[in-house]
C-alpha cells in the first residue's frame, strides 16, 4: 500500500480540490425527516445518524478527496454510535474517500499503542479502520511515537494538534517559551516527524492541525513545517475564507486539505440554501454547498492550479 | 445528589484509603484461562476483558473507593469493547464504587459538549455514566468549560491533564514561560476551577492528573492547587513509591487518589504474588497485591491519618 501522504495527495490531484468535508451529525441538527422515533432511543439515534452520514458520503464522494468524522458525535450516541461509525468509516471508504478520523486521542506508552491500534489502518487491521487519526501532543514526544510506528506500518497517516482555531487555544499555544510560542516547539517536533516519514510527493506521515482563524500563523507554520500536511479548520462556520487559507497551500495547491463541517453538511439550515432546497431536498444543499467552497478555493487559493499537471 | 468531590471524599474515608485500581484489561496480559477461542474474534476478547474487569472489581470494591478504567483497552476491542466498558462501568459502580473515566479527551465547543455527554453522569444520563472523566488541556480554557458546567450538573467531575508521568511529558509541560513552566500555568487554571466549584469537603469538580514520578513537583502542586482533588498516576510499575507520592495528600490523608494499574491487576505476573498464587489464584493475588499497597500508604503517607475522625 502507498504511504498515506501520497495516497492523499493522489486523492486531492484526482478530485482538484483540498475540501475536506467533516461529518459532525449533531441529532438536534438532522433533517426532520430522519428524526423520527423516540429521541431518548440511542440506538434510533444511531440510526438516523448513520442515514445522515451515508447520504453526506454518497453526494459528496465524487467530489472530494475525504471526509473528517467527529468521534464525540458518535461516542454521544453510546456503543451504538461507535458501531455506526465503522459502518460510515466502510461506507465512505467504499465509495472511494479516504478518512481522517477526528479524535484528538492521545495517552502513554502501550495506552497509546491500544489507541492507535484501535483507529488507524485498514478495517481488518483495525476495529474502525480510518486513513488517519487526529492526536493531541501535550504528553510529549513519546506519546506520538506509537502512533508513528503503527501508521507507518499501516499506511495510515497521524495529524497533531498544532494551533487550533478556538479563541482559548491561546491559552497554552501562545504562551513564548525560549523566544517562540509554544504552538511553535510543536510545530518543530511534527515538522521532524514529518520529514522522517516523507513519502514520494515529500509529505509524511506525519501532519499538523493549524486552525484557518489566525491566517498570519498559517503562513508562518506553512514555513515551518514544509514537510507537513496541514489540515486546516476553522472555514465557514468558524469565520475563515479561502482567502485565510491560501497560505496553508504550497504553490501547486497540495499539502493542505481545508475543513468544513456544519456549513456543508447542514447548508440546508442556512441562506442561500435554505430557501433553494428546504430540508426534504438537504442532499442538494450538500451537493450546492461543497460546489460553492470547491469553487471559492478555486478562485482565491493555489488549489486553482490542481488541475494543471 | 452529591457533589463528585464530597462524593469522593467520603468513599475515600469509608474505606480508609486512597488507592485508586486501574483497569488497563491487556488481552495479552490476561490469565490465560480467560482467553480462550480466536484472538481474532473481537468479540471473543471483549467477553474475556469483561469477566476480568468484572472479576477485579468483585474483589476490590470491600477495599478502595474507586476504579480507573482505560478506555483504549476498551477502545482496541472496538463496538463490542466499548459496550463492555459501560457494564464494566455499571458493574462498579453497583459494588458502591466511583470511576474515574480514563479517557482523555478533548475537543472545542459543541465537540467537547458531546464528550461530555458521551461519559458524565449517571447511566440513565449518558451512555458510558461515569462519575468523572480525565481530559486534556492543550484546546485551552473554552475547551474545558462544557466539560465543567456538564460535571457541575450531574455531580460529576474532571481531571485535567496537568504533569504527566512519562518522560517525555516535559517536551512541552516543562516549556518556561512567563517565569513558570507550562505544566503551572494549566494548574493555575485548574486552581481557579476547582476554587469555583468547591463542595463542603473544601475540593473542587475539577480535579488535576499530576504523575508520581516526580515528587518535588508534586509538592509544588499541592500548594498551587489547594482546591484541587489529584489524580496521580505513576505508583508501581512506573516506579513510584509510597514515600514520593505523600506531598500529594492533605494532612487529613485526603485530596488525593493514588493510581496503580497493572501492578495491582496483573500481580499474579510479578513477584512475590506469581509464586504465592499462580495464574489460576488471580484474584487472590489481586486482592494481596492491593492489601500491600494500601498498608504501604498508611505506614508511609498521611493516608494512615485517614481512621482517625
């Protein structure tokens, strides 16, 4: 199997656009229609959520390269909701996404061996099976190391917390600690993590998570760390343009993927959307709603120049 | 109902004694009568972690007032694991002990409400109905609060990661800013918290994870965190001893729980407890090896004060 940095990359050339569509199905958020039942029914819960998912999956897998589930969502619906999310895991996979996991998991020694062994590689390596998994990088250097290993025994990839797009991250990212911020210690570290693994395109295994709300730090942290791939939150609901992002991108429009949750995949809940399509026709708001971000880092980003080789 | 940190003080002085049992249910660590059939039925493991858990509980809950199970044991073993882990849950608390949830999670907003909610609270209120929670503080301040007000509500509590135990934890928690390392600017802010939320025991509903392995920094703690119930991990097959772990308690022998996980489960795998009881009299070594801790703390901590009122 490719490494996961390059299996990325084929997968953002292919489709020409960095989207990557995260699947938080918040059950107060569903349409109408798939929230039928008893809502105190996890398992109807789980239910309805995976419909939601696999509808997402289904209109927006020709488009993007991969979609980013939010564990919480589905831990929320109890041991039901962590049997969907395989299934959603398999489903997107199917249809051809790869899957960065959302989990900011992280623990000591053979804890985040279990942890990594849980989540990353294919579904008979592991119970959930995704392409990649999010990890928090606050108990250090060791931490991270398990889930290294197993990704690049597996094909799997592994994005570290860097700088995230939360008002408060700066509580403890920001913090100047030896002359820099403490963001950039982390920073540091992936970026050595990242050009230890680097695959064919130059990415490694190793990836950052830098929010699209501080636009001067991406552009800085894009220098620091140019054997990383970013994924980058923040866009849409969090405030951040294609504009703000551009800088995550190297010039030939690869190395970042740009998140997108709640303005994708709930765009029926929202102008223009919401008067085109109402909630029966939701999975066209999807469909219109990607279009219109691929479209707009097409414009004002390097991702326009995807299609050009 | 109480609140966690009056709750937890109570069970603390009924028993007598600190000690807080991890579970960290290794497959590979079982006795082997427990882990019969195909290892690579997740299934098959998942029953096999029960009955052990189940079985470890049974003979700790007349000694300790809480149990810490890890949920990336639980995690490894996939949707089957993780409906394990909230009867293994249930099974506790019904012996009349607390858990800690060693989960470590974190995430921003409406992410880190579902986490919560995923894990706070009794059984008829979340999913996994844990008494308390460890979680992460690399998101900040914003990240912590839905995690607080949610423990609040349900007379739960919160562990925030503040000095880990592992040596590489210093990567980042040892960073020097503003005149402080890293690891006391998350205690200052975990000091406030638990100000803000003391119960009558004089304890916040949040709580600090501060590792054995470092003593000194331990004692500097206690005085930064007064408010502040500790967890403190590290005890045994990390290394520590009684003695390193005393400046985590109050004069009163309360404010602190004191974590050891595989010395305790797997004693029927170390010495003197393989030889006295063999893999077949697991229990019994867990039941000694716990009897040992227990009196280790009461002859060399001010957990022997704990009989006194």
């Amino acid at each position: 199997m490719l490494a996961f940095p390059d299996r990325l990359e084929a997968a953002v050339r292919r489709r020409g656009t960095p989207v990557l569509v995260g699947l938080d199905p918040r059950w107060d958020m569903l349409p109408d229609g798939l929230r039928g039942g008893d809502p105190g029914d996890l398992g109807a819960r789980a239910g309805a959520v995976e419909t939601f998912c696999c509808g997402v999956i289904d209109v927006v897998a020709p488009m993007v390269a991969a979609v980013k589930p939010q564990v919480a969502f589905f831990e929320q619906l109890g041991p039901a909701g962590m049997a969907v999310l395989a299934r959603v895991i398999a489903h997107a996979q199917r249809a051809g996404l790869l899957v960065i996991l959302d989990g900011k998991r992280n623990d000591i020694g053979s804890t985040a061996v279990a942890y990594a062994k849980a989540f990353l590689g294919s579904s008979g390596q592991s119970p959930w099976g995704a392409d990649a998994l999010t990890v928090s990088p606050y108990l250090g250097a060791d931490s991270l190391e398990p889930f290294v290993d197993l990704a690049c025994q597996r094909g799997a990839g592994v994005f570290v917390l860097v700088k995230t797009s939360n008002p408060g991250g700066r509580m403890l990212q920001d913090l100047v600690a030896e002359g820099r911020p403490v963001y950039r210690h982390v920073a540091d570290h992936v970026e050595a993590l990242a050009a230890a693994t680097a695959g064919r395109c130059g990415y490694g295994v190793v990836g950052a998570v830098v929010g699209a709300t501080y636009p001067e730090q991406l552009a800085e942290l894009r220098s620091a760390m140019p054997h990383a791939w970013f994924l980058v939150p923040g866009f849409g609901a969090q405030g951040a343009t294609a504009r703000d992002v551009a800088a995550a991108m190297d010039p030939r429009g690869t190395g970042a993927v740009i998140n997108s949750s709640r303005a994708l995949i709930f765009a029926f809940r929202r102008e223009p959307f919401a008067s085109r399509f109402g909630p029966e026709r939701w999975q066209q708001a999807v469909e219109a709603a990607t279009r219109e971000m691929i479209e707009g880092l097409r414009a004002d980003t390097p991702a326009g120049r995807l299609g050009d080789s």
